[in-house]
C-alpha cells in the first residue's frame, strides 16, 4: 500500500468516487476499487462528493503480470507469487475499511470479469458475486494447471489473469460478498 499517493492517482480516485457516489443512493458508505494498468486504488466515504480516504497500491493490470508472470499461461509457481504479494498489499486494509460498505466500480477489464461468469449487460448496475468471480477464477487454474486454453473461452493474456487474481484478493481478504459494476 503507498502511503504518498501521486497528485494525479488522487484525482482520479476522487473522480471516480464521483461518479459512483453520483449513481449510487441510499447507501452510507461506500467503497470504489479501480484496476489501471501499473496501479489499483480503493476509495471510501459517506454521502459526499469526496472520498474521506484514499489507498493506493503498487500493483495493477499489466504490472502485475509483468512483475509475476513470466509465462503464458502464468505457472501456479507463478501465480503464487503474485497471489502473496497482492495479499500483502490488500490485508492492511481489512480493520481500516467501514465494515458492511459495499464495494462498486467502473472498470471494464472487471465488466469482463463479469462477462465471463455468465452475466449480460442490459441493466444500469451489474451484480459479480465472490462466488460467481471465484467460478471464474477456478476456470483460470484449470488452464494454469494444463486444461488447454482452448477448451475455455477465457482470454489467454496474463493481464487479464492478473486483474482477475487481484479483484479475487480484494474480494475476499476484505470480504467483500460481490462488487458492483456501474455501467
């Protein structure tokens, strides 16, 4: 977890609380993930338009992959690894987080996370439930294991085995139920 978030991290991370907050009403507190490229935050607040905390981590879509995997499909050896290092980076969290927010985002690479567990987009918010997403996930190490990729639909890119490896982490080490996707 960074504990001098980037100017520009920071904006982003208000921004996208904005957007959230905006649509979602009714709810106390709240919790936003976003997965970009070479970094991932989480935001909180209340019924404000910013977020009263910010945490910013070292890992993302394509660091993650390319920190960790090495080959493609990833190794579980592989995978592990980067499964340790998200988990140290999240675990802090879990006694700083209001407990019972839910957690929403904007993200498309998780919109195809949720795609994938078998959901159509035709609502204003999609619903990726931990047991949907880990359905997913259980479909990736059997490919990481010798299922050949080709006997699932899933994309064969490490980015997009590191983005699901990463929402399965926050997911479940901050125990968050389901996430969900604003569209």
């Amino acid at each position: 977890m960074k504990i001098n978030i980037p100017d520009e991290v920071q904006l982003l991370a208000t921004d996208t609380y904005h957007i959230v907050r905006h649509k979602v009403t009714g709810i106390k507190t709240i919790s936003v993930l976003h997965i970009d490229d070479e970094f991932c935050f989480i935001v909180q607040g209340t019924e404000t338009k910013k977020p009263e905390k910010i945490w910013a981590f070292d890992m993302g879509t394509e660091k993650t992959a390319r920190d960790f995997f090495i080959h493609i499909p990833p190794t579980p050896g592989e995978v592990e690894n980067a499964i340790n290092y998200v988990e140290d980076e999240v675990m802090p969290l879990h006694k700083l987080l209001t407990p019972d927010s839910g957690i929403y985002s904007t993200d498309e690479r998780i919109r195809e996370i949720l795609q994938y567990a078998g959901f159509e987009e035709n609502q204003d918010k999609l619903i990726l439930t931990r047991v949907s997403m880990e359905r997913v996930f259980s479909r990736l190490a059997a490919i990481i294991t010798g299922l050949p990729s080709s006997q699932d639909v899933l994309p064969a890119s490490n980015t997009f085995a590191a983005t699901l490896l990463i929402l399965r982490e926050v997911m479940h080490h901050l125990g968050f139920k389901d996430i969900t996707i604003s569209v």
